[in-house]
C-alpha cells in the first residue's frame, strides 16, 4: 500500500458530567486525508484544503502527531510521507478539529507500515498534536476518533483508555455557532476548586452514565446527561445557550451541552428523525440571532477513523 | 406468615472513588433481627441482644424505619408489629451497623404485608431510620443491604438506586480498630471545596468502576480503586491507616479504602485464599498496636438480606 485516504471525524468532548474523560465519535462529519509514501524522507504537508493552517509539519497537528509516530518506529525507513489535509472541521468549533487532523495522520501512517502500533500508542502520538494545538496533551477527542464510539480517559499518566458501548441507533445533533471563544478565556473561566457536594453528583452522574450505555438505558443516559460543574460557567460564553438548550430538550433530545470547550453545542437523539427534529428547533431558535451558525446531524459512529481508499 | 427471621448484612459505603454513591452487600457479616404480627397496633422493639440501643420505636432505627413503612401503608392493620434485634455490627464499626437495622426491619414488615412495597420504596424508609442514626438520610448503606451487589446512589431527590454487576467471587477483608470516630470529626476535616482536577481523576475512576464491574475486570476494577478526595483527609483519623493500606496490597487485595467514614478499613481480593492472606497480614500489623480489632472475611452477596425462617 503506498496511499490511503481516510475519514477523520469530528468528535465531542466533554460529555456534561464527563468533563475532561468522557467523549464520542461522529460518523459523518468530518475532515478527509490523503497520506502517500514519498521519496524524500520525514513528514510533508502537501496540501491544505478548507481552512488556512500552517504548512511546516513542525507547526501543523497532523505532522507533529506524525513525527511522534516515526519517532518511536524503530526501523529505518527509505521513504517519507506526505499529507493532504482536506478540512471540514473549522478549527475553533469544539468538535475536534485538531484531534482529526492528528489521530487522521497517525491512523493513516500506521496503516501505510502495516500496524506497527496499537491504537492505544495511536492516541499517544496524536496527543503530540493536541498539545501543539491546545497546549496541553489532551487526549479526550483523540480517543474516541480513533477508537470509536464512547470513550473514558481513564487516566493520563500512564494513558488508559477504556472503550464503552455505545446506545444502539445514537444521533447527535449539533449546533456550531460561528463565534470564537478564546482558549484562554474557556479556561480561566472555570473555577480551580469545585464544591465537594457538587462534584458527589457528577461522580454519580459519571457512573450513572457508563452504566446506562452498557444496560442501553436511553432513560438513564438521558437523566445521566447534567452538568453541575463546567456548563453553569462556560454556557456564558456561549450566545443563547440555555434557549437552546431549553429547545433540544423540548424538541425530544436525550440530553444537550457543550462540545469541547464549545462554542459547538451537542444534543444526543434516540434516532433520526427525533436529531432532525432537534436541528429544525435549534434552526429555528438560532435564526432569531445576528450570529451566523451550522448545524450537523450525524449517527454515533462506534468505527472512529475509516479507511476510504488505498492504492 | 405470622413472624419472618432475617439476616441484616453488613455493608461497606463510600468505596474509594465512590464517595458518597457506591457500596456494597457482605454475605456472611450481619445482624439477625426476628419480626412477628402481635395483637397490639405500631411497632415495638421487644429485643435488642449484644449492643445498647434504645428500645423506644421512635429513638430506634429500625423503628423510626418501620414506622416510615407503615405510615405509608394504605390499608388499616389490626394488628401491629414486634422486633427483636441481635446485633452483631457494632454501631460505630463504619459497616453499616444503622442500616442493617433499618433495611432489616423494613424488608421483614414487608414480607409480612405480601410485598406491597418495591425495594426502591424499602430503601426510602430505610433512610428515615439512617436520617435518626446520622443525621441526613444517607442511601449508601441501605441500598446495598436492601438490593445486594453493588449499588449506586445516583441521586437521593429523587432517590434513584441503580443496582450494578458485581465482580464474580468477590471476597472482602475488613478490619475494625476499635477505636471511635465522632461522626462530628469525620465530616469537619473533610474540605467543602475540592480541586477540580482532583474532582476529574476521581469521576474517571467511578465511571471505570462501573465499566470494570460490568466487564468483570479485576485490573480495571483494582485500578480505579482510588480515593483522591476523601481518604487523604479520613485516614488521619484511623491509626495505622497506611501501614495497614500497604500491607493489604502487598498480600495480594486489589484495593484499600475506608468504610464508611471508617474506623474501619475494608479491602477488595479477587476469592477466598487471597482474602485470608490479606487477613493474617491485617493482623500482623494491628497486633502491635495497643488497640483491640477485630477483622472480618466475607463474601460479596449479591443477595442482600436473606430470610432465615418464617412461621
């Protein structure tokens, strides 16, 4: 095999209660890569379509994830590998841009070298990447874009990842207003320290919420989708969040909150009609606004990252 | 049936990473409590061998519990109840010696009506009996006695238990320094505040709990045996708290962690041989100190309160 072109997808982080752990895979929204061999040694960007990134691969996530990758292969290597990046995933959004362009580029050379890594050491690699695009290492929207379906970061050091199940025929709708939120100010927006009676409820929520996905309890999942501690402060940055959210849930969804660090907004549906339904309301809500904005309908995807072509 | 005879078990609450929300059923370690239809109408505690606890129904867990029932029977009884309690759990012990009480007596009025109330309606009279004991109506320990296994209080307004799977051959060692913590002491050195990145590692941990005991994983579930929040403050008030901590893992438990809000220390081994491993090495350790214990081997029940006899 000399070349792959893969689906990288969007993913969500921060699933309400699982704050910083708990993320999912999306199945149709998302960007698309061409990784091939190439003569000359080392990692290329050759190509960026969709959004304006820089070219140099010690700059861009998908060639730092890239070059942690060949890092860590120990054979020596007579070729090199060069990336086209066809983005759909506006950086900013909430919905894993950079965490497509890295887990994408590490999935595709492991591929090209025949699975040299587990996707365990994928997730590692492509955390490089994120750390270049976030500052810190986080591996909550790798995770899920490479393994799939719902994830749990267990832990960080040492990285462990667990794979959940997820709920059978899953849709997230999701809003995307075009607005930036300023990394830093997501951040210093959250308080250091948390009331214990608060983070109690979260952590039942947590267990609740893992518990609901392997019984396939669309009841539970839903009461299990509440978010004491981050949504109350970040929702602020957000225009019109709480009608919004007032409106998916109206509207049949399962559950709504922020995606990432926003300033995307998820909702989970029971099936595709009910996510359809959900994007007509928040449609329409959204309208109202001056703020321009997207809307994604997609299933939850329990594959991650799919192969789409190889020569 | 005219009078139903009760095992009570034992309980452990707050394990590890489960402040507040998880716990678990013994099999073996328990209180006996004999309940029978008399003449005279309410409730009356005839016995109470091996403790010194009031007799009168409204200072009396499992009176205050019972009475919680039968105020919310609709039908009028011409007859009322009498109980006798022989008490093993020593109130104090951090093994849910007040919930025996109070699920024991609930779950014996209701066989003795035919079952007109769920388990769920059990545990939210058995909390009346836990609210007189420790002042707040605290689930935690009467949801295992009363449903089994592992439970999960995911939250107490409304009440909703969720019953999780428990690992096969669960064993758990516990040691009781008999040494008394007032209960006073136990909530004030625990913070109001904790860090959230404290409060992030802990939910991951709960969430890979759960997935753990649905995977019947003992790694996974060894592993998330952490407590970040509250053991770091509690075990300051039971001696030797870390040598014994060191010396159980060492013999081979797959965690450590104090019940309740202690004195006593239970620990986690995967079946019998190991449980009495981490048994001698408890003792071998506590022996030099100048205080009376007392250790305990038991089986997880995935039962709950079992009827001994009925007349």
């Amino acid at each position: 095999m000399n070349e792959i072109t893969i689906f990288a997808p969007a993913t969500i982080a921060n699933i309400s209660c699982g704050f910083d752990v708990l993320g999912c895979c999306l199945d149709t929204v998302g960007d698309e890569m061409v990784v091939r061999k190439v003569p000359e040694k080392g990692v290329k960007i050759s190509k960026i379509e969709g959004v304006d990134l820089p070219f140099e691969s010690d700059k861009n996530v998908a060639g730092v994830a890239a070059l942690a990758l060949l890092n860590e292969f120990k054979k020596k290597l007579d070729f090199g590998f060069e990336i086209d990046i066809y983005k759909n995933i506006k950086p900013g959004s909430g919905i894993g841009s950079s965490a497509a362009s890295a887990a994408g580029a590490v999935f595709a050379i492991n591929e090209l070298l025949n699975k040299p890594f587990s996707k365990l050491q994928l997730v590692e690699f492509a955390r490089k990447g994120e750390e270049l695009a976030c500052g810190s290492p986080i591996a909550d929207n790798v995770a899920p874009a490479i393994f799939g379906g719902f994830t749990l970061v267990k832990s960080t050091n040492p990285l462990n990842i667990i794979e959940l199940p997820s709920l059978e025929g899953l849709y997230t709708t999701i809003l995307h207003p075009q607005i930036e939120i300023k990394t830093e100010d997501s951040r210093t927006i959250l308080p250091k320290k948390v009331a214990l009676t608060d983070a109690v409820k979260q952590w039942a929520n947590v267990g609740a919420l893992v518990h609901a996905l392997h019984t396939n309890d669309y009841n539970l999942f839903s009461e299990s989708l509440t978010d004491f501690i981050v949504e109350p402060h970040r929702s602020k940055l957000i225009y019109g969040f709480d009608k919004v959210k007032e409106s998916a849930l109206k509207a049949g969804a399962l559950g709504c909150g922020i995606s990432g660090s926003g300033p995307s907004i998820f909702t989970f549906s029971k099936n595709h009609q009910i996510a359809e339904n959900v994007a007509n309301s928040l449609n329409s809500i959204y309208l109202k606004n001056n703020i321009p904005f997207k809307i994604y309908i997609s299933k939850i995807s329990t594959q991650g990252i799919k192969i789409i072509n190889t020569k």
